[in-house]
C-alpha cells in the first residue's frame, strides 16, 4: 500500500513518541543501559506497530536527569519526563518545562519469594532451570520465574535485568486493574455493581453511559467504541487510533474516557480496548482524590504483593491502567498465586472470594462472534483475565490462569482483610477504608509448602541467636544459683538454726520435690500458655519464693519454702530448654544449648564465691545467699524482647502468628546476613492442639522416654547428691566451714568450660555418643573424688566432676526436647526431667543414709555407680541414629504422628 508524505510522516512522528517515552521508562523506571534499550527494545516496536517506517538509527536522543527528548532530522521532536514512582510519560508541546526524577531504586527482600525476592535453587528441577535458560536465550523475554505449589523453583533474567528491575507488563495491566478494583471492593471504598461510574462527563440526562457499571468495565463488556486498527494493519500509530494513543502521544484520561462513545448496551458486547480500563482509572481518581496514584502505590500495590512495580500516569496524575505499568516477574508470579489462592494468603482475605470467582469466569460477551478489539485479542476472557482454554494463548501467555465457576455470594466482601505492609508501604494521605482492619498492613504471599522449621533451620548465626542465648543465660545463671544456694547455706544453717544432717538431706530433698512438681506442671503450661509466658511466669515464681527463703525461721518453714523454690526452678528449667531447641536452627541447637549454658553457669561460682565472702560474717549472714537467688527478677523485662516459639504456635494452629514470628527473624537477620535457600520438605500432618502423657508411651517414643526417665534421674542424683552434700560432708570429714565452702566453691570453676565442651562433642559426634563416654568419665573422676584426702586433689576431681555433669547437662538440655515432635515437646520434657527430679528427692535422704550407715566413700561409689547407669541407659535404649532433627522420626526419618509443625502457608 502506498502512503502519501504527510502519512508516512504522521506514522514516524508517532514512532517517536512512542521510542522516548521507551527509553525515558527504561533509563529511569527500570534503570537499564540505553544502547540495549535501542537495541532490543525500540527497533521491535517501531517494526511491530509503526510498520517499518522508522528506524531507532534515524533518532537523536538527548537525554538529561530524568528526560529524554527525542528528535528526528525533519525537525519533529518529542520529550518524555519521568516523575519518580509516577513512571515517565510524554509531556505534551505546550507545556511549560518540568524537571525530571528517575524512581529511587528499591532495595531487594533477601528472604525467599514470595516473603521476598530471594531465590535459590531448589533440587531436582534442574532441567527446568536449563529450559527456563533456553527460552530466554531464544524468544527475547526478559524474566521468567515458574512457580509450583507455591514455591518459587525456576527464575532468570535476560541480561540487563532482575528480580528488582521491572519492565513494561503490556496485557497484564488488565488483570492488575481488576485486582486493584477487587482490592477496594475488600476495603470497603468501592460497590462495583453500582451504577453510574462518578464519571461527570457521563452524568447527562439520557446519556446510556449512566448504566455503565465498573462491573462492565472490568469484563470489557461497557459497550463503549474507540478507534482501533485492527492488528497488523497499517493503520497502527495513526493520530485516529484512539486505541493505541496511550502509548505514543500525550493523553488526558478524563478527556478520552469523556469523548467515549457508547454503542451498544453495557453487558452484550466483549471489546478488548483500552478504553474501559482507563474509564476505571478515570473511576478511582473522582473515588480516591487527586492523589490517587499516591494511594494505590502506597496502600493497595503493597498488599497484592507487588512490591517492584510502577504505575505511570498521564499528566493530571492519573494511572493508565492499560499496559503502562512496570512490573517484574516476582510480582507477576505473586499476583498469580493471590489469584489461585482465591484472594486469601495465610488466612487473611486480601480480596473477596467472590470477586476472584468473578475475574476467572469467563464472561458471556466474549464467546464466538466477537468483532471488536485487535484480532489476536479474541480469546476466552474472564473479568480482565485471559482464560487458559485456548491452547495456543496457554502457551504463549505465561499470565493465564484457569477458570473457575462462580460461587455464590455477592461481591461485596464480609469483612476486610489485612492492607498496608508496614516495611514496603510509603507515606500517604487520602482517603480511608470503611473497615480501619484494611488499612494497617499488607500481607505477603506465603508459599505453602515452606515450614516453619526449614526457614528456622537456614538462619545464619546472627545477632539473634546472641540475644536469644544472653537473655536466657541470664535467666540461667539466677535459676542455677538458687539451685546451689541450699547446699552452700547448709554448713551455716546447722549452727544458726540447729539443723542436723538428716534436716539437711530432708530439706533438700524438698527442693527436688518441688522441681519435679514445676517440671511436671511447667511442661503442661508451656504447652497450653506458650514458652514465652511460661517462662516470665517461671522467673518470677522462684525469684519471688527464693527471697522468702530469706525469712525461714526453722526447718520446717525452710522446709515449705524450698518445695517453692523448686517449682519455679522446675518450671523454668524445661521452659527454657524447650523454648531455646524451637528458636534455634537445627545445625546450631548444640552450640546455642551450650554457649547459654555456659553463660548461666557463671551463676553458680558467682554464688558460691558471695557465699563464702559472706557466710561466717555473721551467724544470720546466710540469709543473704537466699536474696542473691532473688535477683531472678532482674530479665522479666528482657524476656518480652524475645519472640514467642513460632513451633509452638503451629502447634496450637496459629499458622499466621508463627509465620509473622518468623518473618520478624529473618528481617531481623536480613539486614547483616544473606539467607541461605530454604529446603523444601514434604508437608507433615497437622497438630490437635491436644497433649497427653500417654502418647509419650506410644509407639516409637516410649522407648524414648524410658531412656530419658532414666538418665535424667542418674544424672541429676548423682550431680546434686554429690554438689548439695559436698560442702556438709567434707566438713564432717574433719573441715572447716570455710574450707569446705572454699574448696566446694572451687569445683564450681570446672562448669563453664564443660558446657563449653558440649558445643564441639555435639555438632561433630551427635549426642547419643558423647552422652555415653561421658557418663562413663563422670563416673570415673565421682568416684576418685571420694577416695582422695588431699586438697588439691580433691578441687582437681571436684572441678572434673562439676565440668563432666555440665557437659553431659548441655548434651541433653538438647536431646531431650528433639526427641519429642512439637504438640508434646514441653510435655515430654518435663515429664521426663520431672521424674529425674522427683527421684531426686530420694536420693538425697538415700546419699545421708549411706554416710550416716556406711561413711563417707561409700556416698561416692554411688555417684559413680549412678554415672555408668547414665552410659547403660544410652547404649541400650537410645535411637541409634547420630543426629536428632527436630518434629522428625528419627528411626525412620519420617515424620511423626504426635505433634508436627504445621506447614507455613501464605
């Protein structure tokens, strides 16, 4: 076809509107190189929709700090202006002269999609990742990701992209605008089935328009007609095409969507243009207010999950939702997954269910016969949505989506959903939702198939677990000496208040007995109130109850205290271990256990030295022993700092709270750290929420928890029996009290470097192992004790002793917890612990019956006995497998059936 000059010269003055307004978009929207913006980008579209009739080369660009002005040898001229998030757009001849602004480039989430824009790749999809390459070598796309089940598994860029550098979206506006539409519609500010639109240019008396609803616009079916070329045609970027006028001229929205006619009746006729989407713009702007753009950058994008795209505006600031929007593939695959997820990630409805209903139903007026719109552009459509029933469009349109059926209900939402993100929002002010619960964060997608376990499991050793460990050692150096304030006080409590041995054996059996009570009990409220509350709780009681121990008069009442006392310790004790194994990464639970315990255990000597620069002050100057336990009041507030055992929330079938504790931990991390790939596992069966003590002896976990009765209570016998009688015995041995005290509280050094010592053991060797030599050493360094006079052997052995228990203690403050799945985990611990202390309250009265029946060497073969009991224990009823994963079986390597973590969905 021949074209006259002027029309060949209309068509190449439109091609260069169109290829600044390009290049102003990918220098200062996408922050891409200019040479491949020509290269790849503007020779396509002036090929594709100019026809040929220009070429880039022939184009002189200047370009200026957020301009580009465009200029061709016959004097035509075209300049584009970016106006930061706004995007760029051409900025009409008479206008005077306006400063440019290239967007601010935001940074990158480094947690995984779709919490963020981290990627790693997961196994087994390899020939997916070399496809994914193939195709983009091939076809000329910039970024693909492929999502399944919710996790994302392939992505890659062309080069001069990524996962932060977003590109023109074309179609896919479409879909955003029904999205931002079903978005008000959830806040309350939008009826879409009202009609008229407050568009005032179609308010007039008789104007058809007036039945026109946003209903109509989203599905394309308003009847309203523009001039459009058919595609491929040569008529494409001619000053009539009204249809194709957004993207190569300057445009007034209100002004086009004024000048609109209606042809038909709303609701009988599909016609695929732009038309309908910018009336909807049009829409929002007389809804929202002038900043409309501000509000839906700053208060819906976030809350779809599209955290990298730009919506462009004409020149009054109105969004033109009609391809002129920029967007990346991590946002477009998060958009898909609101869709599949019928508006409702994690719980919380972000769109009505029926509005998403609504967009995947395929509309009646866009069946066979359909006449208007670009040819290509005839497929099955939903409400602003290309439907997957064509094949071919299937294959090509990686945006499609498969339809629904309607389900019943009106589109009008029950009740909102969460809004805003608070870490992805910006500032603005406009109107308000209906229902303030809309507006006060966005939520992001979650993938359905990441635990909570595997992202805790790939936190890199931060900040976090300091501050983890450092408040909880604390708590443990306040419950430790308390512990230990008994024995230390004993020698001066025989002569102040005329306590025998037996009274002392008696009493501190007490203590055991109230630790058996607290384990017990503490277990079953850890469980029902969450570790957290359970361990301020804990804290508090026996600070509280150890500073009453102050006050004894005599056994008795010393006697009532102590039971008190070792509630609060009991308690505590399996709180904090259960608390520390769920908020720490499997490869590091061995290490934290032990740097926190080594931490607490400073307690003890600092206790034991303030016992013995105080005890024979005075005769009542034991009292003061008993106020330094009570400075367990001091981390109460430190404790609220830490957040609550996101395992333990699962398990009560709080999936979104432990996703929200989570998301705070890797943010947390994030910001120093990069965070490795999560590993997706199989998602294990979900909790009751209900705990018994039978199912520990069920199945695979009573042989478990036999081993842990049993070494728990050799263990905790054989320590205390040797440590609350030390100080007694050595000063019935022919000691002075202050020596006694003094040597005793020199063995208190060995602690820290033997929980220190259980770090290396169990990240290399497992537990199961080193549970077993050591219990064997134990036994070895009780007994030589007990048969040594010499006082430099005596704090040498002493010192190996107190070292040994607290490696072996380290060692199963986190073993015991990772033998039990999530649901019975406090319950398991405490129980098991609990019946260790309860038996403990024997051995006391047993440890003063055997000196008081047999003499002092006697006591320590039966702490030595009671160490190889520990190794018999492991050796015959421990699993045998070398390493524990938590909520996993460890004999079979599946999952168990007791308490799983749910899996994490968003």
């Amino acid at each position: 076809m021949t074209r006259s000059v002027g029309e060949v010269a209309e068509r190449r003055r439109n091609a260069l509107g169109l290829s600044t307004k390009e290049l102003c978009s990918a220098l200062f929207v996408s922050g891409r190189r200019g040479p491949d913006v020509v290269e790849h980008d503007l020779g396509m579209l002036c090929t594709r929709l100019a026809g040929g009739v220009l070429d880039p080369d022939e184009i002189a660009f200047a370009v200026g700090p957020g301009i580009v002005v465009g200029a061709l040898s016959d004097g035509s001229r075209q300049r584009a202006v970016a106006s930061g998030d706004r995007g760029a757009a051409l900025v009409a001849s008479g206008r005077p002269d306006v400063s440019g602004r290239p967007l601010r480039a935001r940074e990158l989430d480094a947690r995984e999609w779709p919490r963020g824009d981290g990627f790693r790749a997961v196994a087994g999809y390899a020939p997916l990742h070399d496809a994914v390459r193939t195709h983009l070598a091939t076809s000329g796309g910039r970024g693909v990701a492929v999502v399944h089940r919710g996790v994302l598994v392939a992505q890659d860029f062309a080069p001069g992209f990524g996962p932060a550098v977003p590109t023109r979206g074309w179609e896919t506006a479409t879909t955003l605008t029904a999205l931002i539409v079903g978005r008000l519609v959830q806040l309350g500010l939008l009826d879409p089935e009202a009609a008229p639109v407050p568009i005032p240019a179609w308010h007039g008396d008789g104007d058809v328009r007036a039945d026109i609803s946003v209903l109509d616009l989203i599905g394309l079916k308003s009847g309203l007609s523009v001039t459009c070329s058919e595609d491929g045609s040569d008529d494409m970027l001619t000053d009539a095409d009204e249809y194709f006028a957004p993207y190569f001229r300057p445009v007034s929205v209100a002004q086009m969507v004024g000048a609109a006619r209606s042809v038909t009746s709303p609701g009988k006729t599909f016609s695929y243009k732009n038309i309908d989407h910018l009336a909807v713009s049009l829409t929002l702007r007389e809804i929202l207010g002038p900043d409309v753009h501000g509000f839906l950058s700053a208060t819906v994008l976030p809350a779809l999950g599209l955290w990298h795209s730009v919506l462009e505006t004409d020149a009054e600031g109105v969004p033109l939702l009609c391809g002129a929007w920029y967007t990346t593939p991590g946002d477009l695959a998060r958009m898909g997954a609101l869709l599949l997820a019928r508006g409702r990630p994690a719980g919380e409805q972000v769109l009505p269910g029926a509005w998403v209903d609504t967009m995947l139903t395929e509309s009646e007026a866009s069946g066979a016969g359909r006449t208007e719109g670009p040819a290509a552009m005839c497929h099955p459509y939903g409400a602003s949505v290309w439907l997957n029933r064509d094949a071919h469009l299937a294959a090509t349109a990686p945006h499609v989506l498969r339809a629904r059926q309607l389900r019943p209900g009106g589109l009008r939402p029950a009740g909102a959903g969460p809004g805003d993100r608070p870490d992805r929002a910006r500032s603005h002010t406009g109107p308000q939702p209906t229902d303030r619960r809309g507006a006060d964060r966005a939520v992001p997608l979650r993938g359905v198939t990441m635990t909570v376990t595997a992202r805790l499991d790939r936190i890199p050793w931060s900040s976090y677990q300091r501050r983890v460990a450092g408040v909880l050692a604390l708590c443990f150096a306040f419950e430790l000496a308390d512990i230990n304030t008994f024995a230390f006080a004993a020698p001066a409590l025989r002569t102040s208040l005329g306590i025998s041995v037996r009274e002392v054996s008696v009493i501190t059996s007490a203590g055991f007995l109230g630790m058996f009570l607290g384990a017990a009990i503490g277990g079953r409220v850890a469980e029902r109130f969450g570790r957290r509350r359970s361990l301020q709780a804990s804290v508090a009681w026996f600070s509280v109850f150890s500073l009453l121990n102050a006050g004894a008069f005599d056994a008795a009442s010393l006697f009532v205290a102590r039971i008190a006392t070792g509630i609060g310790l009991g308690a505590m004790t399996i709180t904090a271990i259960t608390y520390l194994v769920e908020l720490a990464p499997a490869t590091q639970r061995g290490r934290l256990q032990s740097i926190t315990l080594a931490m607490g255990l400073l307690g003890i000597p600092a206790m034991s030295f303030f016992a013995r620069a105080v005890i024979g002050t005075s005769p009542e100057a034991w009292r003061l022993v008993f106020i330094f336990g009570g400075l367990g009041l001091l981390p109460l507030l430190l404790i609220r700092t830490l957040p609550e055992s996101p395992l333990w929330l699962l398990a009560r079938g709080r999936t979104g709270d432990a996703e929200r504790v989570v998301d705070g931990i890797e943010v947390e991390v994030a910001r120093k750290h990069t965070l490795p790939p999560v590993i997706v596992e199989p998602a294990p069966p979900e909790a009751t929420g209900r705990t018994s003590v039978r199912i520990l002896f069920q199945g695979a976990l009573a042989r478990r928890t036999i081993m842990l009765m049993l070494v728990w209570t050799f263990l905790t016998t054989s320590y205390y029996g040797f440590a609350s009688f030390a100080p007694t015995l050595l000063h019935e041995h022919g000691f002075t009290v202050t020596a006694s005290v003094g040597y005793s509280a020199l063995t208190t050094l060995g602690a820290v470097p033997g929980a220190l010592l259980a770090w290396p053991v169990a990240d290399r060797f497992g537990l199961r192992g080193p549970v077993a030599v050591f219990g064997l050493a134990f036994a070895a360094c009780g007994l030589a004790y007990g048969l040594t006079f010499e006082p430099v052997a005596i704090v040498v052995f002493g010192l190996l002793v107190s070292a040994l228990n607290q490696t072996l203690v380290a060692l199963m403050y986190s073993y015991t917890p990772r033998l039990f799945p999530s649901g019975v985990r406090a319950t398991g611990t405490g129980f098991c612990y609990g019946v260790g202390r309860v038996l403990n309250a024997v051995g006391p009265l047993v440890v003063g019956q055997i000196y008081l029946s047999l003499g002092y060497v006697p006591v320590f073969v039966f702490i030595g006995a009671c160490g190889a009991m520990i190794t018999l224990s492991v050796v015959l009823l421990a699993p045998a497998r070398q390493r524990i994963d938590i909520d996993r079986d460890t004999d079979t390597g599946t999952r168990m059936q007791a308490g799983p973590a749910r899996p994490a969905t968003a």
